[in-house]
C-alpha cells in the first residue's frame, strides 16, 4: 500500500489510502500501508532538507512563552488528513500535524539528524518502526498502550522484546466487492472464482473484473492474498525474512494462480492495457456504475463507492477474498505511531490516541478501523463484522507485504515489486510470464538487500 502511480485530486481520493495506507491508502481510510495516493512518487534530498530546514525555522518561531505544541508527522493527504485533524483537535494540549506526504524515511531521517524529529510519527511501514528502534531513535511505548492489542497485532511492533509501536488505524485488505443488484455473493474458493470469472468473461459485459492497475500497490495486494492462501506455515513471512526464495515453489504457484485469471479474455472492461492505466477509485467507480462486477480491495472501498453510486441503487456488498489450499487470506495493513525517544508529551498524546473515544470522530464519519480492542466492533456500524475479524483471536491476519519488505522491493511506484507485478500484467498471456516475473523479484530482492546493507 504505497504512493499512487500520478499525483490524486485530495477530494476524490479522500479515504484510500494506501493502506494502502500511508498517504490515502492506506486507508486506507486508505488501504493501511503505505502511501496510496497524493503527491509525487520520489522526495528529493533538497526538498526533504529544506523540510527539515523549514520545520527548524518555524519551530524557533514558535518559540515565545506560548506551549510548545506536540508535533505529529503523518503520512495521510486529502480526507484522511482532515479527519485526523479533526481527532487531534479534542486533545487538550495544541498538535502541530505535518503531513510527509511521499518519503516519510527521508523525511523523518533528515529531522532526525538536524536534531529536529518530530515528538511522534505515524507511518505505514513496520520495518521502519524495528530500524528506528534499533538505531536507539525510539522509546517503547507507554505500558499501558501495550495491553490494548491482542498478541498478534503487539508482536507486529515489537522489537527485541519491547514494543515500539501503537497501531491507531488498520486496513482490511481481503475483501472481495461486488454489486448485490447485478450478482450474486462471490465463491469462497479460489478455483470457484476462477471459474466465475471466466464463465462472466465469457458472457460479455459487464466485464467481471475492475482493477486499478496503475496503482503497484493494488497488484500486490491480489498477489499477497494469493501467497496466504498457498502458503504452509511460516512461508509467506519467509518472503520477508529471507528464508522463502522469491522464485520457489509458493511465489511460481501465486502468479500461475494470479495468470489464470489476469488472462481471461474480457476480465477488465476495455481490456489490459486500459487496466494498466486506471488507477485504484477509478476501478471502484467501475464497478459503483456497473461497468465491472467485482474489485478486489479493502474496507476503504465503500467511501469512494457510496460517493459514485447511481441513484436508488444498493450499496456495494463484501465478501473474503476466497479461500486457498491452505488458508482463507486475512491480508491486512495500518498505520503505527512511535515515538521518538525523550519525548514525554509524545508518549502522552500516543496514550491518548489509543483510547476507547479518541477516534470517535472519524469512526461516526466512517472509512476507519483500528485493531484497538477497547473499541468494540459494534462502534463500526456497517463495518462491525470486518472490524471483528481483525481483533478476532481465532483469526490469522498477516501484514501487508510491500510494507515489509526492505528497500526498494516493496515499492513505491515505478520500482521493486509494484512495477514488477505491473509488467507482469502487461505480459500475462506470454507463455514465460511467470519466469520473467519470478527473474525480476529474485533481482529486486538482491537490490534491496544491497540498499540496506545486508
């Protein structure tokens, strides 16, 4: 869940984020990830300094007997921007809310190093919470924050045996959505949904399937879901690890898988090459006005879709994403606020984000969820069943993997995994396909390893 493929008009992409999101996805409420939209894909290293430069000005501008405000670096854009806003503004000490919009690494290390970080930053990605930790940039989080998680979701944001890291937003990100006027609910299996596809390919318009291709992050998505649903223990986050290689036998299997529906003649309206260039709302829009049948994404779709739906006609509905041999996905993303270490007031203000009301604001105007589990999902409303699954302790939700993966393999758009998954679609019907993909990723992954130095 990263950065969209072109910059995004703030109020149209109002709740993706990515996510995910990050920027919008991200819940995005974008995809919970990483960005999903807003501002361009590369920060440069003059402007993340002048940024850091900037904020050393108006922060010794600030400074005249007035109370400091506590200052939070976030992601978001457009509508989750004000949203979060809007929750800070009940805090009862003044927050300075900054919005990184593309790099937050750069931008928060170039802070950092001008001895200028911000009290707190809530950002998609988890591997940086663990580096940032290790660097002795962070202080854990305060202990009582820590027992509003359920384990799985603490460990996520845990490093070394304390926990850096409160989650205050997340994405539910293994839903298919679908039009219950036009069709009936999806399969609850792959090979039936393979099937469905092809029989409504096969049929003509509506095309079954909308994507939003230009976007990297939305094919990683469908890919993460695949790999879940194939994977025997452990071998999904051995992808992050290192101890699962990137052309063995489960990433072969989830292309091949991902081949045997991207190849469908008549899957997305207008074809392929259309596809590639429709971004994620576009490929909601799709299906809101009947021009597809189905898009695979997460919670953050039934913002966009109920903004685009014709009149009298019945909301979008969700469904899992179907089952795999092994495991029926539960792919999820958010957003984790850590605090930078010294900081007192940036402890406090995470402690007060992660309380039962704090959010209230953005809950009532929908497009978010969290894995808070003093909020009952009963808080949701229409959301409540998706919100259950993600604190259900029965369940299994694995994080997203673009915003695990070191370096430039998780993306962002143009680079590593997103535009490897985005070629991979363009040559589908090629009989190497898969080979050429899996070439790619193993490349990739040497490439990142080398950027982070391992």
């Amino acid at each position: 869940m990263r950065p969209a493929g072109r910059p995004a008009d703030p109020d149209r992409v109002a709740g993706l984020r990515r996510t995910g999101h990050g920027d919008l996805r991200r819940s995005a409420g974008g995809p919970g990830g990483r960005q999903d939209g807003g501002g361009d894909a590369v920060t440069s290293r003059r402007a993340v300094l002048g940024g850091a430069l900037g904020a050393v000005v108006a922060g010794a501008a600030g400074c005249g007997g007035t109370e400091r405000p506590v200052q939070v670096a976030v992601v978001w854009s457009g509508g989750e921007l004000i949203r979060f806003r809007e929750v800070v503004r009940r805090y009862p000490r003044p927050v300075d809310v900054v919005s990184t919009r593309t790099d937050v690494d750069a931008f928060l290390s170039a802070r950092y190093r001008a001895g200028n970080q911000p009290d707190v930053a809530i950002v998609p990605q988890i591997s940086l919470i663990a580096d940032y930790a290790r660097r002795g940039w962070l202080q854990p989080v305060p202990a009582e924050v820590t027992q509003r998680f359920a384990d799985r979701w603490r460990a996520m944001l845990t490093v070394d045996g304390r926990q850096y890291g409160a989650w205050v937003k997340a994405a539910h990100k293994s839903l298919v959505w679908y039009s219950p006027d036009r069709l009936p609910a999806p399969p609850a299996t792959w090979a039936e949904f393979v099937s469905l596809v092809a029989e409504l390919a096969a049929a003509g318009r509506p095309a079954p399937l909308a994507i939003g291709a230009a976007d990297g992050w939305v094919l990683t998505d469908w890919l993460e879901n695949l790999l879940i649903g194939f994977a025997a223990d452990g071998e999904y986050q051995g992808l992050v690890d290192g101890g699962e290689p990137w052309d063995g036998p489960l990433v072969r299997t989830a292309l091949t898988e991902l081949a045997a529906v991207w190849a469908i003649p008549g899957a997305f309206p207008d074809g392929i090459a259309r596809a590639l260039i429709t971004q994620h709302e576009e490929s909601v829009i799709q299906v809101a006005e009947g021009r597809a049948a189905m898009v695979i994404e997460g919670d953050f779709v039934a913002g966009v879709a109920d903004r685009f739906r014709p009149a009298g006609a019945a909301p979008l509905a969700a469904a899992r994403f179907p089952a795999g041999p092994k495991a029926e996905p539960l792919l999820v993303a958010g957003d984790a606020a850590m605090v930078f270490a010294g900081s007192r007031a940036g402890g406090e203000l995470v402690e007060w984000l992660t309380r039962r009301a704090s959010f209230q604001p953005w809950i009532a105007a929908g497009g978010y969820l969290s894995p808070n589990t003093l909020i009952t999902p009963e808080a949701y409303g229409p959301a409540a069943a998706r919100a259950a699954e993600l604190t259900d302790a029965e369940g299994a939700p694995q994080f997203d993997l673009s915003d695990q993966l070191p370096g430039s393999l998780g993306g962002p758009d143009g680079l590593g995994s997103w535009k490897i998954l985005q070629d991979f679609l363009a040559e589908v019907t090629r009989p190497d396909a898969v080979d050429r993909a899996c070439r790619r990723l193993v490349r990739a992954a040497a490439q990142a390893r080398r950027e982070v130095g391992s």
